[in-house]
C-alpha cells in the first residue's frame, strides 16, 4: 500500500524502475569490491571529508559530516577502517542509529576530484585505545571512533558534482545571498531569550576552542 503524501504518481516496484530507467551497464555492475584495495587506501588517505549514513532500528535515517585533516579516517586492513568521533554537539545521532542498526554507508570526497567513493558495511562503535592513540590531534585522542567492517567499495561517477559545479568557484553564491545560519538557528530553537548574536557568539566560541 502506498504512503499517503502529496505525490500522487509513485513508483512502487523495481520492475517500474527498469521500465522508466533501464538497467547498469556491465561496467558499473562489476565495478564494487569487497575490500580495502591499494586505490581505496589512496582515496582514503586524501580525503578530508566523509558524510555518513545510518539509520535506526525503525528504519529512521540520518547523514552526518565527517571532516579533518587528510587521512583522518585510519584503514586498519583491507576490511576495516576506523573514523575518529570528535567533539560535536551531543546529539549522537550516528551512534544511537549505530547501536540498533549496525548497516552503514560512507562517500568520501576530496577537494578538486569530482568522483567520489563509497563504502559500505557494518559499523561499531569502539574504543579500543590503541587505535583512538593513533588519531590523537593536539594531543587530544578521540573518546570514541566508530570502527567499520567493509563489504563493498566503489568509486561514484562525478555526473552530481558536475551538474552542481561544486568545485567551481565562480558558479558559488555571493557570501551576502549564503544563509545567516545564527540566524536560522535563533530561529528554529524558538527561544525567547536567544538572539542570533548569541548563537553567533557560541558558534564562534565552539570553532575556535572546541574542535578536538
């Protein structure tokens, strides 16, 4: 049965897919691997930025950032690798969905590359201090990191980056069109006594001292 929404054409079978949209070609159907190859690893290794993806028992989802300095995301093997968790806001959006819900996806970006990589497997959460050690930033180790078994690997054709021109600067907004986000959050936490100045201020406090 389909979901009541406003969308009154839906697609509700794979066959319905195929039928509007066709099917891979060999390429991309034998492109995914299983493991962590030497071509993963230099990906990996350049990337200073990972979203990643979880969802929990229910089937809830959530896609959260990832970012530090180049090769922050340690490989352990060719089937492990490890992302620090570092100070954030408390939410533990990831991990909560981890805790129920070990399934996760990663794509890891690198500045300038319009292909992208992915990863997917089951994920834990860990704090096996001899590998936290290894990823401690202004001798700050991390609390946690959240450790994953990889199943599946393979590069994401660079069509979205395209389209969007990410990379391109003179295709970016104005910095006077971008969001005031101190305002959007003011805004949406709906307090009477936080204004934008004040979340301004914490934003800024929190960049500047609390990153690791």
């Amino acid at each position: 049965m389909m979901n009541k929404t406003i969308f009154k054409h839906q697609i509700t079978t794979e066959q319905e897919l195929r039928d509007i949209v066709g099917y891979s070609s060999e390429l991309v159907t034998r492109k995914a691997i299983h493991s962590i190859d030497q071509h993963c690893r230099h990906f990996i290794s350049q990337s200073p930025m990972a979203f990643i993806a979880t969802a929990d028992r229910s089937g809830t989802c959530d896609v959260s950032p990832r970012g530090d300095k180049a090769g922050f995301v340690h490989v352990i093997d060719d089937n492990h690798l490890i992302i620090p968790e570092r100070p954030g806001n408390r939410r533990l959006d990831s991990l909560r969905n981890i805790l129920s819900n070990p399934c996760i996806g990663i794509i890891f970006i690198i500045p300038g590359l319009e292909e992208t990589l992915r990863i997917n497997g089951n994920a834990y959460i860990v704090n096996d201090d001899d590998l936290l050690e290894e990823m401690k930033v202004n001798d700050k180790k991390p609390l946690l990191g959240i450790g994953v078994k990889v199943e599946e690997c393979y590069v994401h054709c660079a069509k979205a980056f395209k389209r969007s021109s990410l990379w391109d600067p003179s295709k970016w907004p104005e910095k006077e069109d971008l969001p005031v986000i101190s305002q959007v959050l003011a805004d949406h936490v709906n307090m009477k006594d936080v204004t934008a100045e004040d979340v301004a201020k914490s934003l800024k406090e929190t960049y500047e001292k609390r990153l690791y």
